[in-house]
C-alpha cells in the first residue's frame, strides 16, 4: 500500500510498525490492534504466533534502510521498537533522521540500559535511591572486592545480556566464577565501559514501574510483578523471565506515588540533562526495602513478560497515549480493576543450555490470552495429539527436583478444576506449533482476585501438550 491508496478515514488513524518478534511484541501488536485509533499494524519481522492481528513483514532490523524505505512508502505513522539490542544500536536514531516518528530511545537514552555503571553514576547524581555498587574493568580487582563484602551479592555483566546477565549470591565461589564469565575475553578499554558491576543485595518485594516517556512528560502505568528465577520457590539461574501479574497487592498506590517523585520523575530529568532525552518505554525494576523503594534496575523497552499482564488490562487506547505524550500532553491511563497471571513455558535447558526444541500442541479453546515468545507453526502432528494422550508440559526442569505428585501440591500446582470452556474436536490450524527455542509461550489468565487469575493461567497452561516445555507452578504467589 502506498500514500495514494488510503482513505481519508484511514489517513487519520495510526499506522503502526513494531519491530521484533517475541512475546512482548505479540503483545504490543495485541493492544494496537484492538485499538480502534489504530487503520493497521505491522510487525518486523514478527512472527506466525501474531500473524493474525499484524502483517509481518520480511525485514530485518540490522538492515535498516530497506525497513525505513517500506515504512515511509506505507505511510506508517508510528514505530515502536520492542528488544534491546537494536535500541543499544542506534535504530532509533536512524529512523528519526529517515523522518519516521519513533516511540523508542535513542542510542544515548537507551545507555540507561545497556551501561549499568552509567545507569548507576546517573542515578548517584540525580539522588535516585539504588544499592552500593562498585564497576570493575577487569577481574583481578573484582575478585579482591568480592573477599570485602558481606554476602549474599549481586554481579552484572555490564552489557546487553538479554535479561540474563545478573547473578544474585549467597556462594562466594558462584560470585567469583560469575565475575570472571563477565570479564573474560572483555576490553574494557576499548569498549568504553567497565565490564562487571558488583551490588549489594537488596531485599524486600520487587516490583516493576513502566512509564510511558517523552522527554519530561510521562504516563505511569500499572505495576506488575515478575519472576526472574528458573523454578519454583526463586530457585536456579536468573532468566529474562518465567511469569509476571499485575497489579501487586503488596504494593499500595501510595508506594507507587513515592516511586513516580522519587525515582521516575528525577530520572527523566537527568537523562534531559545529560543530553539523552528519554522517549519510549521507561522500565524501573524496583524493590521495597526497609529503607523504601530502591532501584533494582533501568531498562530501555517494554518488560518482557510484563508487557503480557499489563496491556490486557489497559483500557485507554495505547496508541492515544503515546501519541498524546508525543504532541506534548501528559495522558493518564485507565485499567481493568482485574488481575492477570502470566505463566512462561520454556524449552527444557532454558537459560542455560542447550535448549530441546520440539512441538507444541494447543488444546483450544483456551479461557484466557496465549502470547508466542519463540514458537513457528508446525504441521498436524502425526496421529490425533489430543489433550488426553500427548505428553504433558513438565512443571520443572530443575535437576535438583524429583518428581512430584502435582496433587500434593495443590497451592502452587496446576490447578486440577476442570476447564470454564470445553474443548472441541474441530482441528484448528492454531493447534499445532513447535518451540524454536527459550521461552516458548505465556498462558495469561483473568479474574477479580489474584488467585482467580492464577487459577485461570494455570487452566490454560494445562491444555498445552509438549514434551520439551516446563514451566513454574508459583506464578503470582509471592504477590499476595
């Protein structure tokens, strides 16, 4: 489509680009697409999971040209960039000098994320309140530190890490190897940055804070709450994560008002000053200490899988809200007084290594909403892969566990009620669908209480059939 072949109605709605293809982005293409402010969304390069709300297109970030040639030519009026990297990467500055409009971060605001010692330096001198740290270029010198501290301990690798570079300690022996992960192979020198950030741990209920942000002018919306650790109980590696809910009973509107004065809005204003004026989605990991909020973490996108609990339960049009932040207004948003849990079902060695890839059977129709993370579609399965006689997700793929009998564990378990709706024997083409590695899939579930909403989540997660999958069966517990 090209200028010439809109209608004058179209012409006034937006045209929306989303680059990336994971869960977050089926997300954000959800929301613009039941947004009746939105003629058309598109997504590059997107993914079969979202190809029935967005066109996805052939097109590849790291080319940047071709995309900013097909946006212009097809009138897009909007660009919203979901993953890190192409953030970190300066995407956004090119599509603007291209003349695109573009609700993401520069290059130099996007740094909030991928340069934690400079995040930490930011917020040192903004008086944002956040942990201890120390940033080290090289591992002699960490290693010394770490023998100086009390445990349990935090290491970052001071680079994009797709969500996974943290490690939080009570084993110096596991701080240690993590800090020579982070620091071999590593120039500092060259790269401008130290290699590894060492924090003190905070304790208390997390939390996340996602602002919609142009410059001074942003637009909090709901908290959510997300899982970091592999398996049940906050045990194993850190991972990008396993499952989230919003809202967060444990934290009041009044915590979320002394984080917008004294942690988003003195942020924003010191991203102005030092010359990386923020525009997009401006994610604070936070935690409610004893000694009150602190900063966890910055990130430069939309959470992923917060993004998945949030947007369903955002009632205002997303894309009036950005475009009213980007005229210069300051919009408030309005929710659902629902709850959402949002439980991931990722590919056996995830995040470690290596990931089984295999299928995916989908017994519909499903009670809530199912967002693809890393899925493609696959073939029918050979013979009738029902719900009754394919193999089952597995609840865990710790290899500390042994196994367990789900119906002693009715608290955090998949819930054994029977399904709200029935199953039918129709084959649906949405039915059949292989994981291609990592997470997989989020089954998000609905209702007035949080526990409804686990319970509806875990409704879902039970009518996914994989031998490759598992997933945590505590999902939202931590929240209430």
């Amino acid at each position: 489509m090209n200028h010439a072949e809109i209608c004058p109605e179209e012409a006034r709605r937006e045209r929306i680009l989303i680059i990336g293809s994971g869960g977050r982005e089926h997300a954000l293409a959800a929301a613009f697409a039941a947004d009746p402010d939105v003629a058309a969304v598109f997504a590059a390069p997107g993914s079969d999971g979202m190809a029935d709300i967005a066109k996805c297109l052939p097109l590849n970030w790291r080319k940047p040209a071709p995309l900013a040639d097909w946006a212009l030519a097809n009138a897009v009026t909007l660009v919203v960039i979901g993953p890190e990297e192409p953030l970190a990467n300066g995407l956004t500055d090119y599509l603007r000098e291209r003349g695109l409009t573009v609700f993401a971060p520069t290059r130099a605001a996007a740094r909030i994320e991928w340069d934690k010692n400079w995040a930490k330096e930011l917020m040192t001198r903004a008086g944002v309140p956040t942990a201890r740290y120390a940033a080290f270029d090289e591992a002699d010198a960490a290693l010394e530190y770490l023998e100086t501290v009390d445990l349990p301990i935090v290491v970052k690798v001071n680079r994009l890490f797709a969500g996974k570079g943290v490690t939080v300690t009570d084993d110096l022996a596991t701080a240690q190897s993590a800090v020579r992960a982070a620091c071999a192979g590593y120039d500092a020198a060259q790269a401008g940055m130290p290699a590894v950030v060492i924090e003190e741990c905070l304790e208390g209920p997390e939390f996340s804070l996602i602002s919609l942000v142009d410059g001074d002018r942003f637009c909090p919306l709901a908290v959510a709450q997300d899982y970091k650790r592999a398996y049940d109980g906050d045990r194993g590696p850190n991972t990008g994560g396993m499952g989230a809910c919003s809202p967060v009973p444990v934290i009041s509107e009044a915590h979320v008002a002394a984080a917008i004065e004294t942690i988003v809005r003195p942020t924003v204003r010191a991203l102005i000053e030092h010359d990386a004026a923020f525009t997009g989605f401006l994610y604070a990991g936070l935690m409610l200490t004893a000694d009150g909020i602190k900063v966890i973490e910055f990130n430069s996108r939309m959470g992923d899988p917060e993004a998945q609990v949030i947007l369903p339960r955002l009632e205002s049009g997303l894309s009036g809200l950005i475009r009213a932040l980007l005229d210069g207004s300051t919009p408030t948003a309005h929710w659902s007084t629902d709850y959402a849990v949002g439980v991931v079902l990722a590919s056996q060695g995830y995040p470690q290594g290596p990931l089984r890839t295999g299928s995916i059977t989908i017994a519909e129709p499903l009670e809530g909403r199912l967002y693809h993370m890393s899925t493609a579609r696959a073939a029918a399965l050979t013979g009738d892969a029902t719900a009754s006689d394919a193999p089952t997700a597995s609840s865990t793929n710790d290899p500390t566990d042994s196994p367990t009998d789900d119906s002693t564990n009715a608290s955090t378990s998949t819930p054994t009620s029977a399904p709200t709706k029935t199953t039918t024997d129709t084959p649906s083409p949405d039915r059949y669908w292989r994981s291609t590695g990592g997470r997989s899939i989020i089954c998000v579930g609905r209702g007035p209480t949080l526990a409804a909403a686990r319970a509806a989540a875990y409704r879902d997660v039970g009518r996914i059939r994989s031998d490759v999958l598992f997933y945590r069966r505590d999902i939202g517990s931590h929240a209430e």
